[in-house]
C-alpha cells in the first residue's frame, strides 16, 4: 500500500464501520483500522460503544482522548473561535468526550462527566452536539446553580424543550417567574409535566432515530435525563404538581 494512500483506506474502514449492522463486524473494521493507524481515534471509539463492560469503554474512550489531546494539543487549551466544530478532523476526539462524559454520569463518576460537558462547551461554543441540555441537567444534581445560571445566559433565547424546563427549574428555586417560564416551556411540549410527574416515568425509546419536537417521545428523552435536577430542587416537583393543577381549573 503506498503510504500516502493509508489514510483514505484508513477513513474507508472507519466509515464501513460506522455503517456496519452488526458489533462483530464492526469491531473487526474498526481493529484493522486501528492495526493501519494506531492514532485512529474514532477506531477507539467505536470498539468502546461495542464493549461489554463500563471498564473496557472508558479505558477505550480515555485511550482515544489521550490520541486527540496529543493531535490536537495546540488548539485544546486555547481553542481558534469555531474551530472545533468546523473542522471535520476534530469530530471523533468530540465524540469520545462526548461518549465518555455519558458513561462516567451513568455510572456515578459525576464531577468528571460534568467537567467534561463543561470542556466540550468551551471548545464548541456553538455546541453542535447538545451538550448544553446534558449540562444543564447534570450541574442542578451537583448544586452548581451558577454554572446553571451561566448557561441559560449564554444560550437565552432558546426555544429547544431542554431548555426551557432546565430555566423554569431555575425560576422555581429561585422563586421568580416560575409561572411564566412553565407556560412558555409547555407552548412547546405540554408532555413533560406528565412524564416528570408520573409514579413509573416511560423509558426513552432509545431504537429511535429520530424524535418529534413537542412529541411525548420527546418528553419522554427531556424526563430521562432531567427528572433527576427537578428531583434535587426539594420543592420542584410539588411546584409542578400544583401549577398543573391550577391550568386544569
């Protein structure tokens, strides 16, 4: 093979990866990859969403962090504006962050996941990713009501679901607005408060490729991984309870 030929077979292996049906295959284009190129990092990531245990995923994906800090070591401290976005070749160290950051709030490593969340904001402003709305439902579980704060200030103007209940949250523990913000979040899914408030929450479809906007499988996402913050604000849910009754009447 010439050499200068070895990246495009090496982007061919990862993209049919990417694309493979099933696990077996696609941890064995992902290796001949990583066998090419050792410095593949979406290789590293692949084989980490195809691992079995929580262990093997996250040495995966910090192997594939340590890759991209190393590729991409003069622009992670200070990073050029838009850069990490609109330079494609960045992407896969974006998604191990992003990948990592999941399993470490999923198996309770929080400060880190929310670290992380945090890191990946600050190289991606424009957060093409959505990181923000896992921000903003992780830091109220941690007490960082200023980074919350800070949050909704960068990105006021918001119309997404995320959005909207992580800053009606915000106003019902800060006692102002709390009504108002509700309305303004439930013109855009009405289906959250049911989901938020149900005894037995429905699990997310996670088969799902795509997700309405003001869906209840929306809803059903936004309380998966946000009914946790509305829980940490002791009078959060009550609140809720009762503003709903209140619009019933």
């Amino acid at each position: 093979m010439n050499e200068r030929d070895l990246p495009n077979v090496v982007d061919d292996l990862l993209d049919q990866a990417w694309e493979a049906l099933g696990p077996t295959e696609r941890c064995g284009l992902a290796r001949q990859a990583l066998t090419l190129d050792p410095g593949a990092i979406d290789g590293y990531v692949i084989l980490a969403l195809c691992a079995e245990t929580d262990a093997e995923r996250i040495a995966l994906l910090r192997e594939a962090i340590h890759r991209g800090k190393t590729l991409w070591r003069e622009y992670v401290g200070r990073p050029p504006r838009d850069f990490f976005w609109a330079h494609l070749e960045t992407r896969p160290f974006m998604r191990a962050l992003h990948n990592l950051a999941l399993v470490l709030w999923a198996r309770g490593d929080r400060e880190e996941a929310a670290r992380l969340a945090d890191r990946m904001l600050r190289l991606n402003p424009n957060d093409n990713q959505g990181i923000r709305y896992l921000a903003l439902a992780w830091h109220p579980v941690l007490s960082n009501w200023s980074r919350v704060e800070k949050l909704l200030r960068k990105y006021r103007g918001e119309v997404r679901t995320e959005y909207l209940y992580a800053y009606c949250l915000d106003c019902v523990r800060r006692g102002v607005g709390a009504d108002e913000a509700l309305d303004a979040a439930m013109a855009v899914n009405p289906h959250v408060p049911a989901m938020l408030l149900s005894p037995s929450p429905p699990l997310f479809d996670q088969t799902l490729t795509s997700v309405a906007y003001g869906s209840e499988e929306e809803a059903a996402a936004y309380a998966e991984f946000g009914l946790e913050a509305w829980a940490s604000v002791p009078t959060a849910l009550g609140w809720l309870r009762s503003a709903i009754r209140r619009k019933r009447k």
